[in-house]
C-alpha cells in the first residue's frame, strides 16, 4: 500500500504542480504585457507632449541642439526615467536620469564634455555625472519603435511631421552595461529641414518601480508561491486519506477471491460508494454466482454420468452373471445384447471425451469452403433410408465455411434429436453459414437443454446421453456463433449461426 500511497502522493502534487505553473505562467505573461503595454504608452505620451511643445514655437524659432535639449526635458513626466541625446553620427552626447532600476546612465568620457558650460536640467531629471571609456559601451541592435520627427522651416511656412520608421531601417546604437536594448521605450530621429540634428533614446520606469503598484503585483504573485506548499500538504492528506480506504477496500476484495477460491460460496464484499469499485463488487458477485451455478453443475454432472454409464455397466454385469448362474444361454442372442450394451457405453465415453476435447483451451477448428453435397453426404450416412425419408432438406443457398467434421457432428446430432421427438416429419435448412432444424413437439419449461446430461420430455429423446446440444452448443461456440431453440407455434426450432 506504501507504493500506492505514493503513486497518489506524486500523482496529487503533479497535477497541483502543473495548475499553480500554468497560473504562474498566466501571471508571468500577463505582467510582461502589462510592463509592454505601460512602456508604450508612456512613449506614446512623451512623444505626443514633445510635438506639442515643438509646434508651439514653430513658427518663430530657429532649432539648434541647444533649443532642442530643453524642448525634450521638458516633454518629459515623472514617468520617463532617463533620456540618451546622441549625435547625428550615433555617439552619446548627452544623458539625462537614470535607468528603470535606478543605476546612473553613462556616457563616454570626454574632455568636450567636462569643458560644457552650465548643465541644463529639470525638476524630474537631472544631467549624468558619471563618464566611462568609449570600450565600455557595446553595438546593441534596436528593438523599441523608432520614430521620425520632421521640422521644416522657411521664410513663409513651417510644418512638423512624425512618422514611424520602416521596422527594416532600425539600427545600430552604443550601450553601456548598465542598459540593454530592451530597456529602451523608444527612440527619435529629429531632423531640421532635412539636417539631422540629435538621435534621442527615451527610458521610462516600469511599474514595479512605484511602491504602490510593486506591492499590488507582489500581493498577487504571492499567493501562487504560497499555494504549492499548501497544496503539497492537501495531497499528502487526500493520498493517505484514499490509500486507506483503497487499503481496506482492497484487502476486502482480497478475502472475498481467496473464499472464492477455496470454494466457498456467497462471499461479502466490501460496501464502496466508487463507482469502479462498484462494477467490480458486481463483478465478483456474477463470478461468485457463475462458480455456485458451476459447482452445482459438476454435482449434476457426476450424478448423471454416473447414472447414465452405469446403466450399460449394470446391464452387462446382469447378463454375464445370468450367463455364469445358467439363467441365460451363451448364446448369440446374448452376446449380442452384450454387444449393444457395450457399444451404448463406449458411444456414451466417446460423446464425454469428445466434449471434453472441444473445452480445451488449445482446440482450433479448421475452416475451409464445405462442399455442400458432400457435407450433406456425410451427414445422411449415419441415417437409416426411413429416416432420410423423413427429412425435409431446404439448400438451395447453402454455404458453409467451417469445420466440416464439426459441423456435420452437430447436424447429425440435431437430426437425431428430431427424428426421436416423434414420427412426423423434420425440417433442415441450410443457409449462408446458418443451418436451423425443426419438429413437431412442445419444449418443456425449466430445461437447459445445453448443460450436459439435462434432457427435456420424450418430444426430444429420453435413449440419448444429454449431450447432444451442449456438444452442438460447443461446436459453435468454436466457430463464433451460437445455438438457439426456440418454440414456434407447436414446433421445436433450433437454429446454429456462425
């Protein structure tokens, strides 16, 4: 039972494993897209706030990198962490904030840059500090969306445009360590009247990065963490709680086999609300019923084929003993009543061996195309003229495929059995692997004319050993098919399909 403790053990915490994985991975994904869908927005935001602050003064002024530095802090909320100014050429020029984890951004160390002037800032970012050698920065290939920003200007007119980059056209920027390229919510191309001015790389925070919402995400992940433990304890109890009752079930099913086996009869059985359990309660009670039906059989058995060969014994030890005590003649008469006797038993030997033979395990028939007048031949070899007179044969569809010895066994059998139910005539009918018989008579109620020795009234013989149709029966059983009798308005049909 340990074993099955721990099939159900491992088979409980497999399913639970996979339910909290599926949720964690559910949760995971819907995170992931949440964090997607916050980090476009925000650039979606900034990128919307800067062509607002860039149409503003459009028309009265002239855009340089300066103009345009101030223009981007100050499209910038809360939200935006950090911002990458580069040169049209693609190197760092500028860096403002930080990362969405709070590390500074750095930028190559330059002696152009530390001779800057006054560095401009504002309320939510502030000018990096921090300065690493050119090596330290390496080609990331872009990921976020990329974005162009168009200004033109002349004497008369000006105009902004922003189209999004061609997903083909994305490039190649430096980034320090400390950034990867996925942390870039997005960049912009800014252009004045065709001359490209600045390259800006936007960063924004995620929401893990507000206490608030960190704690709301945490709130919800946790509870998964903590189901698996709680669960792998509800497994083991429900395991030890079911391998008990399948314990005591079992060794309940176990007593009943083993008194089934010792040969007792009307075993109790385990009651169980399963319904598995249930199908197999009702199985063992068909068996236990089928092996007392069986017992009761074998009894009947050795009473009736004790009966039925001693009768031939008896009359023969009856006649030799008259022979020696001179109440009869040795004479032929004699003998050949000896004759008829011994020649009843050996036949009454011959039809138990016989049936003993087709309930082996290893019997095989033999199926072959039966050649209709040859089987029928055979079969009216064993009959008298008078009784071959009494026959009426229907095979105009004959056909057969089967054991021909077998078959022709069971129909001598079956006519038999007919021409002993009275004087009238008797019906055969040969059909497509069918053959059904038929005569004047009335079946007697309570027979089971295909357990052995069971005989009806004189309508089917009373001189016949009993085995005739369980032989029959046999046989097409081989065959896999059946025997049937049946009463049909004051005649006696029995039919053998296969």
């Amino acid at each position: 039972m340990r074993r099955q403790f721990v099939r159900l053990f491992l088979g409980f915490v497999l399913v639970v494993a996979v339910v909290v994985g599926i949720q964690a991975t559910v949760f995971m994904v819907s995170i992931h897209r949440q964090r997607l869908n916050w980090t476009e927005s925000v650039f979606q935001d900034y990128l919307a706030a800067l062509s607002e602050n860039l149409s503003a003064g459009l028309a009265g002024r002239s855009y340089s990198m300066m103009s345009l530095e101030e223009l981007l802090l100050r499209s910038a909320d809360d939200r935006v962490s950090g911002l990458y100014i580069r040169n049209p050429d693609g190197t760092v020029a500028i860096a403002y904030g930080m990362t969405s984890g709070g590390a500074s951004l750095p930028v190559p160390h330059s002696d152009e840059y530390e001779g800057m002037g006054p560095m401009m800032s504002s309320p939510s970012m502030q000018r990096t500090h921090r300065q690493i050698s050119e090596q330290g920065f390496s080609a990331n290939e872009m990921h976020s969306a990329v974005y162009e920003v168009h200004i033109e200007k002349d004497a008369d007119t000006a105009s902004l445009s922003v189209n999004q980059q061609a997903e083909s056209q994305k490039h190649t920027i430096l980034l320090p360590p400390q950034v990867k390229a996925t942390d870039i919510a997005g960049s912009l191309v800014i252009s004045y009247n065709g001359e490209v001015l600045a390259l800006v790389d936007v960063l924004t925070f995620t929401p893990f990065t507000y206490k608030n919402t960190g704690y709301l995400f945490r709130g919800l992940l946790f509870p998964i963490f903590w189901a698996m433990p709680i669960a792998f304890v509800i497994a083991l109890m429900m395991a030890a709680s079911i391998s008990k009752r399948s314990e005591r079930y079992t060794q309940g099913i176990q007593r009943a086999l083993e008194q089934l086996s010792s040969g007792e009869n009307g075993v109790d059985l385990p009651k169980t609300s399963i319904d598995e359990q249930r199908v197999i309660n009702d199985s063992i009670k068909m068996l236990d019923e089928h092996l007392d039906q069986h017992k009761r059989s074998r009894q009947a058995w050795l009473r009736s084929i004790s009966h039925d060969l001693n009768t031939p014994v008896a009359s023969m030890k009856l006649l030799l003993d008259g022979i020696a005590d001179g109440v009869f003649p040795s004479d032929e008469k004699t003998l050949m009543a000896i004759k008829r006797e011994n020649d009843a038993l050996s036949a009454r030997i011959a039809q138990v061996v016989l049936y003993s033979n087709l309930q082996s395990p290893d019997m095989k028939v033999n199926k072959e195309e039966i050649d209709i007048p040859s089987f029928i031949q055979q079969v009216f070899s064993s009959l008298t003229k008078e009784e071959r007179d009494r026959i009426y044969l229907d095979a105009g569809e004959a056909s057969l495929l089967g054991d021909k010895d077998l078959l022709s066994y069971a129909a001598r059998a079956m006519l038999s059995n007919a021409l002993q139910a009275g004087e009238g005539t008797v019906g055969w009918s040969i059909g497509k692997n069918t053959m059904m018989f038929t005569n004047t008579g009335t079946l007697p109620e309570g027979v089971d004319f295909f357990e052995p020795w069971s005989k009806g009234d004189a309508s089917r013989g009373t001189s016949g050993s009993g085995l005739g149709l369980p032989i029959t029966a046999q046989i097409m059983y081989l065959h896999n098919g059946d025997a049937t009798i049946s009463q049909r308005e004051g005649e006696v049909v029995v039919n053998l399909r296969w």
